[in-house]
C-alpha cells in the first residue's frame, strides 16, 4: 500500500507526545482480513506503561483544562483539516486493516472528522447558567467543568470513527484522553495520534496504547485518576468495564454496546424503497455493525414480494476485496466471525428456514462469505435470537402492528429500529412503542455528529454526538454566592461572571 503521507503507518503506541515500544519486547500481528497477509506489527504494552500513559494525561490535564476554549477548539479544527487532507492515505490504512470497501473507509473517515468539526464549534458553547435565587441576598449557578483524563476504548468495525466520536468530546470540553484501540485495527488510531501531533496538540493530551486486552481495560479502567471510562463494544464486555470501573470508586461511564435491530415494513410501505433501505441498513460493513438489521419483520400481504426482490437484490452485491473496484462487501474481520455465520446459517436451516439466495462461504474462500437472505426465520434460531455481525438477514411476516412491536421488542438489545411506512399515524406509533434509543424511518442513514447516538437496555448507556455527547466528559458545578460585603448589584454582576 502505498501513502502520499507514509509517516501515518505507525507501528508503536503514543504516550506524552513519544513513540514508544514495549518494554518487554512483546508485538501483536496485524492481518489484512481479505488475505490473512501480516500487514504489520504493534506493541503489546505492560500495564507499568500503561499507567504512565495515565501519568501524562494527568499530568497534561492540569494545564489542558485551562486553555482557552477558542485555542482548543483551533487545535481540533486543525486536527479536523489534517484528517481531511489526508483522507485517502487514512481510508487506505483502514481497508487493509479492517476489511471494509475502499468506498465506505472513505465514508467513515469524513464521518469521523464531521465528530471533530462539531465539537470544536460546539465547545464554546459550554455554558454554565444562573438560576433564580430561593435564599435571600444569594445568587446562584452553575459552571460546566471538565471531568479529567478519560479512557476511551474502542472497537475494530470502525477504528476511525469510533475514535473521533469519542476524544473531540473529550477535548473540547477539556479532558485529556488515553486511547485503547482493538489490537485488530490499531494503525488508524495510530494515524490519528500522528496527525493530532502535527496539529500540535500538548505532550500528553492525547495517548494512544495497546495491550493484553483484559490487563489494558482493566489498568486504565481500575486508575482513581482516570475519572471517566466511553467504551464501545460488546455488550458482555461492556459489563466488564462496569464492574471494573466500580472497583476503583464510582466513575462516568458511557457505553455504546450490542444491537438486534428489528426493520419493520408495514403494510402501506413503498415496496421499491423497503427493500433499498433493507439492503443498506444490513450490509454495510460486511454486516459488522451494531446498527445492522438483523431481523426484517414484513407484513403478510407484501411478504413473498418483499423476500422475491430483497434476494435479488442481496443476490447483486459484489463481494470483494477492500480495493477491487465497485466492491459491497468485504470479509468477516476474523475466523472466529466466520465460524459464527457458518454455523448460524446451518441451524436456521436446520430449523425450517428458507436460504433465499447466500447460505455458504463464497468462492474466493478466506473469511469471505455470501450475503445471505434467510427466509422464514423464528424465535429460537441463532440468526433470529443473536446479534449478528456478518452479511445473513432474518426475514419473518407478521400479520398485526402489535405483532410486530411485541416481536421487534422481544431482545435484550435496545440500540436501533428502522422502519419502513407511509401512513404518519403507523409512524409515530412504532417510534413511540418500539423500545429503541433510535429509529430511523424510510431510510438507512440516520448517525452523524449532531444527534445523540446511543442505546437503552444491554444496548448501552450515554449518548455519543450531539451536545448530549459532552455529557460523560463534563461535571457541573454548582455555586452559592452571598452578597460578599457588596451591594446587591456589584453581587449580581460578580455571579454572571462566575458563571460565564
């Protein structure tokens, strides 16, 4: 692979503005999941190295803190401008990593510095308030501070994004930041390390470390000083992270985690539309994203159409790798991915499914595999019951509406629902009782910096992007002011500047 910025491909980890090895030598393979080719190797950090990424984050909160909000928000701006020039160079280094299509490395690279640009401007908007006094001659409000150093630990399906979601809240409110990538994918963290430091970010802002993945949750996670934990991945992780972060005092904590999401198609749906949105809310990512439709309720009357033309159509998808030309899917990151498909598809088989088009490892072999329609699918079968990461889709009829919440609801997940329907009344029933923190109608694309992303249920806890994504990065302080001695006006005047 060749880069017009080849310093971006860094292979050692980042800690107070130096590029580090690990002490005892230890490294980590990284493979192109298209060809299991070793495209490079990372060091595997011991938790003493860990904790002094912590030191220097600490140590570089105590002054971050204090920066004028204008001057950070030109740091992220020049960060944002940096990644953008760069964006082919670091599309490129995600493909090889993760897998995914060159097309859509490209997209999550602009998605993730739209993170960036936003919570720069949204930064000098971190207001504190006065509030109407109830004691006599007092005057009150609040101050909105930053928490202190925050871990992010981030997922392999998107290295880039899931980064920049992540530490543009953090550093714009404030926070200094310690990354733990997946050792999976860790050469885009790296490479937004790289870029942060020619954007001129302070020694010690922004860390990036890789390690055993229990010992690394677990040093950052249990540090008193890391006083806020925003974790993205699996749901029986993210109880980890919990019950970790508890056992060093009570900290923030944000966690973004699994999905099951329903797709329902009512019965007054644009058929042509369903099955265009049912195509791009499954397959992106090869089907390794949390948001992914896994399971597609379809209303009887439109059910055998909808099932004739999703199949074709999931039937077109080119499989390929990251950069084949005009590819839809690539590979499934891992073996262990794989397996999980291989076996999900043989027990919906087993149970009376109908494998509409798919169903079997693909041709160019590897940890390739056909996108899959599984028709007839019911509870108690893996593809139905489980998330998902993978290119299969579940496709079931039900007769009623309350048939269809009661079944879309039915999952311990709640991240995201789709749904596709004309009729407004239908609309805002199902996004009122549909137990997900976001639902998207009549079309796949729905993220994006601006709104407050995030689940309920084992779906997580917080909200990422929006001004609510500043939330597990903030404190808010409240003050008391009595009169000082002054006259009530002077007093007045001393509250609104305390409060900003």
């Amino acid at each position: 692979m060749l880069l017009g910025h080849p310093v971006l491909f860094k292979s050692l980890c980042y800690v107070d503005g130096r590029w580090v090895h690990s002490d005892s030598a230890s490294t980590v393979a990284v493979q192109n999941p298209a060809d299991q080719e070793v495209i490079g190797h990372v060091p595997m950090l011991e938790a003493p190295q860990i904790t002094q990424a912590v030191d220097a984050a600490q140590r570089a909160f105590e002054s971050w803190r204090y920066v004028p909000v204008a001057k950070r928000a030109a740091l992220l701006l020049r960060w944002h401008e940096l990644v953008m020039r760069h964006q082919h160079d670091l599309a490129g280094i995600l493909s090889i990593e993760q897998g995914k299509p060159l097309a859509e490395s490209r997209g999550e690279v602009a998605y993730g510095a739209s993170f960036i640009e936003w919570f720069a401007h949204e930064g000098k908007r971190l207001n504190g308030r006065t509030i109407p006094t109830h004691i006599d001659g007092a005057h009150l409000g609040t101050i909105l501070e930053p928490v202190g150093v925050a871990a992010l630990i981030t997922p392999w399906n998107f290295p880039h994004a899931m980064i920049t979601r992540k530490a543009a809240a953090a550093l714009a409110a404030g926070c200094t930041v310690v990354v733990k990538p997946a050792h999976e994918t860790p050469f885009s963290a790296l490479a937004l390390a790289q870029l942060a430091e020619e954007a001129g970010f302070p020694a010690g802002v922004f860390n990036v470390v890789l390690g055993e993945p229990q010992m690394a949750m677990e040093t950052l996670v249990r540090d008193p000083r890391v006083r806020t934990v925003s974790f993205t991945g699996s749901t029986r992780v993210g109880g980890l992270v919990m019950q970790a972060a508890a056992q060093s005092g009570i900290k923030k904590t944000a966690l973004e985690l699994g999905g099951n999401a329903p797709f329902i198609v009512t019965a007054d749906a644009d058929l042509e539309q369903a099955v265009r949105v049912a195509v791009a809310a499954k397959f992106q990512t090869s089907g390794q994203d949390c948001c992914a439709a896994n399971r597609i309720f379809v209303a009887r009357p439109l059910y055998e159409r909808f099932v004739e033309r999703y199949s074709d159509a999931v039937g077109a998808l080119k499989v390929g790798a990251a950069f084949d030309a005009n590819v839809d899917v690539g590979p499934l990151m891992h073996q262990g991915a794989f397996d999980a498909t291989v076996a999900r598809v043989v027990d919906a088989r087993t149970r009376g499914a109908r494998i509409t088009v798919g169903g079997a490892p693909h041709a160019r072999g590897g940890w390739f595999f056909e996108p899959t329609v599984i028709a007839d699918a019911t509870p108690g079968m893996r593809v139905y019951d489980e998330e998902n990461f993978a290119p299969i889709s579940a496709v079931s009829p039900f007769d009623t509406l309350d048939e269809a919440i009661t079944r879309a609801n039915d999952t311990e997940y709640g991240l995201a629902a789709y749904l596709c329907a004309t009729d407004l009344n239908t609309v805002f029933q199902l996004i009122r009782r549909l137990e997900f923190a976001m639902v998207s109608v009549n079309g796949a694309k729905f993220t994006g910096a601006p709104i407050p992303f995030g689940g309920m249920k084992a779906s997580g806890l917080g909200r990422e992007g929006g001004a609510e994504g500043f939330e597990p990065f903030v404190e808010t302080r409240y003050f008391c002011l009595g009169q000082l001695g002054l006259p009530v006006a002077d007093a007045t005047r001393a509250a609104h500047a305390i409060a900003g």
